[in-house]
C-alpha cells in the first residue's frame, strides 16, 4: 500500500483509492498524484484482490487504510469497480468517523451479467477469486444484498467498451464489464456517464475532472 503524502495537506482531508478486480494500486498511480497536488492526503491502497471474498477484502483493506489516516482527517473514498462494492460491504456494518464522499467508478452496484454468464466455466473462480463469483446479479449475490447507500456517493459509469465479446452479454449501453444500468445504486446523491471504457476509466482526464468536482462540490459538473 503506497501513501502520498502532500506539502500543504487540503483541510487535513484524506482520499483513500481502491482498485478493482484483478487490478492493482497501479492503475491509480495518475488520479494519487493529481489528488497529491491539489492538497489531498492520499492513500491509493492494494489489496489481494483474487485471494479472499468481497468481506474479507473489505474488512483487510480498508482498516489497514484507515489506521494510516491522519487523526480526524475527514475521509473520502475513490473506487474502481469491485472497489466499490468493499467500501459499501465496510459501511454495511461500520461507521467511519468523519466519512466524507465516495466517488464509484464503473462499480458494479447490481452485479454484472458478466458474472453470470461466465462464473461456471472453468478457470473463471481461479482468475478472479472468490470475491469474483459474488458480483452477480441474483438477489443473493452480495451487491444485491447491501442495499441501498446510506453514505454520500457519486457515480461515474462508462459507455464505451474495448471487449466486444463481453459487451454482448450486457444490456446497452456499458463498458465492456458492467451496464450503466447496473452501476445506479439506491440512495445515489449523483450519477453521470462518460464515454469510457472500464479498464481505463480512472486514467481519463475527463473522470478525472469529474472525481475532483464531486469531492469538492457533492454532485458532478454538467
């Protein structure tokens, strides 16, 4: 887990990032360092995130982020797609003291139909772990039994996809792994789609533009 840490520290307010499935802190290198430079106390967090299930990766990850979290720093959270979805399994039975914003990045709010479509051929659990196999749309999968949020959360979904395969498993429009249909989350502050696709949404100036406006203001910028 790498911690940026800024010269002028924005109003002692913290920034945690999470990634996605079979991603790692990585693919938030672009985003830390923008937030860095605009005075924000950054923690862009790895996690295994192939190795245990959504609970587990929750509760590891996103305690050992906020034990690094300077003290009564306000604490916001940006997600990568199955990111997401550990911030809402953390808060379903915890409180954060001084929880700030939560922007999602195409998070897979409703499942995917990816999953559904693909959980049972082999291979598919030994690639993406055991958290993978959760995030399917059935009433039972875990997306589905969080519920509403109850947290201030902004969400960005794409609609541009660079796998046409998995694009045709997916209701339109969507970003090659999620519907924008099913990144909406009950209890919403704000959603907006850009034309993005999923594996690359959190390098796109335009999301990244959109992320600083949320944090800032609480709805994104039309």
């Amino acid at each position: 887990m790498s911690v940026i840490f800024s010269a002028q520290v924005k109003s002692s307010e913290t920034v945690i990032l999470l990634h996605g499935l079979a991603r790692s802190d990585r693919s938030f290198t672009k985003l830390a360092s923008v937030l860095n430079k605009k005075g924000y106390h950054t923690i862009n967090c790895n996690y295994p995130s192939r190795k245990y299930s959504v609970g587990k990766l929750a509760e590891q990850a996103i305690s050992t982020a906020l034990s690094q979290c300077p003290e009564a720093s306000k604490v916001h959270f940006v997600t990568h797609s199955m990111g997401g979805i550990l911030v809402r399994q953390y808060l379903s039975t915890k409180v954060i003291e001084n929880l700030g914003r939560v922007v999602m990045l195409g998070p897979p709010n409703k499942g995917s139909q990816v999953v559904d479509s693909l959980k049972h051929v082999p291979g598919f659990k030994l690639f993406n772990g055991p958290a993978g196999v959760q995030l399917g749309t059935e009433a039972s999968s875990v997306p589905n039994k969080l519920g509403s949020a109850n947290f201030d959360v902004g969400i960005i979904a794409g609609t541009r996809s660079i796998n046409l395969l998995l694009s045709t498993m997916l209701p339109k429009p969507d970003d090659g792994k999620v519907s924008v249909e099913n990144t909406k989350l009950g209890g919403m502050r704000d959603h907006i789609s850009l034309p993005v696709t999923h594996p690359f949404m959190m390098k796109n100036n335009k999301v990244i533009n959109q992320v600083l406006y949320y944090l800032n203001h609480g709805h994104f910028s039309r």
